[in-house]
C-alpha cells in the first residue's frame, strides 16, 4: 500500500443503480398492491393515496438509479460526503460499523471528527462498490495517519 501522499488518486463512489431500481419496482408493486386492497373494502381515497405514494416512491428511486451524482468522494485534500467536505486534518479516527436485526445487514463509515460530539455516520449499502470504500479508506488513512478502530459489530 502507497503512503505517499502524491501518490493518492481521486477515488468517487456513486449510487447502487441496482439497489435503487429493485427499490423502484418493489415501491411501485406495494403501491398498486395496497390500492386493489383499499378500493373496495375501506376506502377510496385511501387506496388512490397508496397508489399515488407508489408511484411517486417509485419515480424517486428510478431518478436515483439514473443519476450520476458522486455520493462518497476521497482525495488527497479530504473526503466530500454528498455536498458537504472534511479535511483529513478534521479526522481523528474511523470505523466500519456492522449492523444486523430482522430486516437484514447494514454497512456505515464511522467518521470521528476533531471537535465533534457525534461521529458522522455514512451508510454504505446505497452506494455502489461498498467494498472497496474501506479499502480505498485503509490507503488514505495510512497516508494521513489517522488511527483505525475497527470494525464494530451491532445487533
């Protein structure tokens, strides 16, 4: 691994298209799911409420899947998560935190900050190459030697 600060390259993280279209398809399916269930037993304005929060839920996660937007960047100068940006010299230290419960795993970088009271928390499963986020985050925190955690496990 490089510890050579000139060395380091841009590395971007995009959107899981993947995660975010089966998000579309499932939202979209629940919505037309629920208006068949309402119209006729409750109520109708209650169903094309459903059917309406589908269709809109759905065309969210397409415009996303679609997108190009850079969600996760690190670069020699930091890391910008979506339109906000921390020096390396901001961070003390990080961690990958694991979650597990009855909906399934989650993946987030843990960021300590210098002179923050909650770490910032940046939640992986929604971009696209998660793995090598900590990787790529392994080889800039050598270069800029910021202390490792670990990884936390959470149930």
């Amino acid at each position: 691994m490089t510890t050579n600060i000139s060395e380091l390259t841009v590395v971007q993280f995009k959107k899981h298209k993947v995660a975010y279209s089966v998000a579309a398809v499932v939202t979209f399916v629940l919505g037309g799911m629920f208006y068949f269930v309402f119209k006729d037993d409750v109520s109708v304005s209650l169903a094309w409420f459903f059917l309406a929060a589908g269709i809109l839920s759905s065309a969210y996660c397409i415009w996303n899947a679609f997108s190009n937007a850079v969600v996760l960047e690190l670069n020699p100068d930091g890391i910008k998560y979506k339109h906000y940006f921390y020096s390396w010299n901001r961070l003390r230290s990080y961690a990958i935190r694991e979650e597990e419960d009855e909906g399934g795993s989650f993946n987030y970088l843990v960021l300590n900050l210098k002179n923050a009271k909650v770490p910032l928390e940046i939640q992986l499963d929604w971009i696209n190459d998660q793995k090598s986020v900590t990787e790529n985050m392994t080889v800039f925190a050598k270069a800029f030697q910021i202390e490792f955690e670990g990884v936390l496990k959470k149930k």
